[in-house]
C-alpha cells in the first residue's frame, strides 16, 4: 500500500523536527494500515473496535502527554499531531485516545494522591485499563457550575449520587473521574466502574461519533474511600483544566478529519467522469478543493502555534478556544461541501466523507460549543462575559 501524503501547501513539515515527524508518520501508517479497514464496519455496527487499545498503547498515545515515571512522553506538537492523524481515521478513535489521556490520566496526574497515581496511571498507559470522565448531566452541558450530582461525606470516605450524560468510553471503563458537589463546591472523585452503585448505560441511538461508545452514568448510594477524592481540584476550574488539555488536541483532531475529506474529494474529482472530462476540471469543482485547502493550511499553521506556545508554557485557555473554535467549524464546512461533491455516492459508505461530516457535528459541539467559544473569547476581547 502507497504511504499517504497528506495536504501540506505551505510545507508545514519543513517547521517541524525530525522526532515530531516520526511521531506523526508511525501512526499516520498504523491508521492507514490497521485503523481504516476496521472502521466502516465499526460504524454501521456502532461499536469502538477494542482489540485495538493493546496497539494505541504500544505506540505510546495512550497519555503521551504526561511526564510521569517511565512513561515516554511526547512533546506538544508531537501530541498534536497524534491527534490529527488519529482523526484523519475517525473522530472515535481520536475521542478515545483524547479521553484516556486528557481527560482521565490528566486530572489524576494533577489531582490525585501518589497512592492513586500508581494504582491507575500505568494500567490507563498499558490500555489494560479504560477511563472516562464524568462532568456533562442530562440538564447541565454549556452550564457545569450547575451540575446536581451530589457528594457528602460519610466517616472517612464519600457517598456520590447523581447522573452524568454523553460520556464517551463509558461502558468501556474500568475508573471514571467523576464531578460532583460536595458541601456546594466543585470536587472530582476517582471512581472505580465496579463500585456498587455504578452503572453505565450505552447511548446508542447516535447518527454520529458512531465508531465510539457514550453512554449515560448512574451513581446511586456510591460509597467511595477517602482518597478517591482528588484533594488538589477545587472549583470548576479543576473540570476546565481537563477540557482545555482535551480541547487542544480536538482542534489539531478536526483537520485531521478535514484532510481526509479534500483526499477523498480531490482523488474523486480526478476520476469522475462528466460530459467527457474530469469533474475536476470544472471551475466550481476546483474553487471548492481551493477554499478547503486553504482552511486545512491555515488550521495546520494555526495548531502548530498553539503547539509551540504550549511547548512554550505560554498557552491560555482563550487561544485553545479559538483553535477548537475555528478547526471543527472549518472542518464541518468542509465536509459539508465534500458531501456535495460527491454527489449521491457522498451518502453511501464506499466513500468516509459523510461518516466524517456526521461525526464532525458532534465534535463541533462537546467540549465547548461552537457559541460558548465564542463567548469565552469575547470575554477576553472586551473584559465583559456574556455567559448570562
């Protein structure tokens, strides 16, 4: 199989180091190779492939942006990019690798005792264990502060009880970091999924992010240690602090999604025979590859700065809003229009176009809608927030 050569107008690999293009190239092959035969079926049958997670461990994406013990880390354009290329397979696989590292294995990196650290991060690293994280309610998504899921405190330990909505991995997981109040303050619990009282629901009824397992979460009189409680996360900014880690590699995920649709577009206008030629020889066709190639670039120019800030120690949140904010917009548009241009084989599963459009949709919304990025970086233009 020829190796993929992806869409790089403004030779991007040129600002890149030679260990950030390895990185990027074994898994850019591991997805070309292994990944796509899997992941039509996956997503007409809507399940995650898991004899996959021992390989994404063995490849060192499974937390790899984590300095911890032994753990080989990788650097943050590096993680970007692992990012992209994962999604350039399907937002699934890229939202699994994002959860595991981002959302699970960071909080409890940051937050948790050594105790905790050494029980769950390595077995989260080796993929023998599955995380998930616990933060959006059936009522309570753009608004977290007003969660409703209770924790109170019972001699030594907890007693967590509430529900948490669209909870990607959550069937799959063996630990859960949890959000919930407790004495009307924001605190996150490390949740062991075979705790009496927990249980998971999966959330099938999905035209989207179907290569992917969400489900609902139910805490009913769940009786938890002293030391599940993350002591060093108070307030809502301990649940930010994840998303925003989880937001920065969706931004870098979404053009991952978009270069596979100007592939697929491009590589189909070539071959399309209409009224005896090309279909790409038409001036409509090639004015929609022009704009989307221009929106791949300058979301591939846009994340590497977000990347080097990073590195840098620089980043703020506002910036990765901005980034997620831009990057799953411009990558819908352009799945939207490659939709189009498919014509009506664009609908069928022969071609990955219109899995990355449905999928898109709901990457555009978790993780801060399209409209509260909007908000967060207006608050920062004007030093007004318009939350409420």
């Amino acid at each position: 199989m020829a190796k993929y050569q992806a869409p790089d107008f403004f030779d991007v690999d040129g600002l890149l180091t030679e260990e950030e293009r390895m990185v990027r190239d074994a898994v850019r092959d591991w997805v070309s190779d292994r990944w796509m035969p899997l992941v039509e079926e996956a997503y007409r049958k809507g399940h995650f492939p898991t004899e996959v997670i021992p390989e994404l461990a063995e490849l060192g994406v499974l937390g790899g942006n984590l300095d911890y013990g032994d753990f080989p880390r990788l650097g943050p354009v590096a993680y970007g990019l692992v990012m992209q290329e994962l999604e350039r397979g399907d937002s699934g696989l890229r939202s699994f690798v994002s959860v595991q590292g981002a959302l699970v294995m960071y909080p409890i990196w940051r937050y948790a005792s050594e105790e905790v650290k050494a029980r769950w991060l390595p077995a989260l690293h080796s993929g023998e264990a599955v995380g998930c994280f616990g933060l959006t309610e059936p009522d309570h998504g753009s608004d977290p502060g007003g969660m409703e899921t209770k924790a109170v405190k019972d001699g030594d330990g907890y007693v967590l009880n509430g529900a948490k909505m669209w909870i990607t991995n959550g069937n799959l997981s063996q630990v859960a970091v949890v959000w919930a109040k407790l004495d009307g303050e924001i605190r996150g619990f490390v949740v062991p999924t075979d705790t009496p009282g927990f249980s998971a629901v999966e959330q099938r009824a999905k035209h989207s992010l179907r290569a992917s397992v969400t489900s609902e979460l139910v805490l009913q009189d769940v009786r938890l240690p002293a030391d599940a409680l993350m002591a060093g996360a108070k307030g809502l900014g301990g649940p930010l602090s994840c998303l925003n880690q989880a937001r920065y590699g969706i931004a870098w995920g979404a053009i991952g999604a978009a270069m596979a649709v100007f592939d697929e577009v491009r590589d189909y206008g070539l071959s399309r025979i209409q009224f005896d030629k090309p279909i790409a020889s038409f001036q409509l066709y090639q004015a929609k590859l022009v704009e989307m190639l221009t929106e791949i670039t300058k979301g591939q120019l846009l994340n590497l700065q977000l990347g080097r800030l990073k590195e840098a120690g620089t980043l703020t949140p506002q910036q990765v809003s901005m980034a997620k904010r831009n990057c799953c917009y411009e990558a819908l548009e352009i799945a939207r229009a490659g939709r189009d241009m498919l014509g009506a084989n664009g609908v069928t599963n022969e071609y990955q176009t219109m899995r990355h459009m449905c999928n898109l949709e709901s990457v555009k919304t978790y993780e801060g809608t399209h409209d509260i990025h909007t908000l967060i970086i207006g608050r920062e233009i004007t030093g007004i927030g318009a939350f409420s």
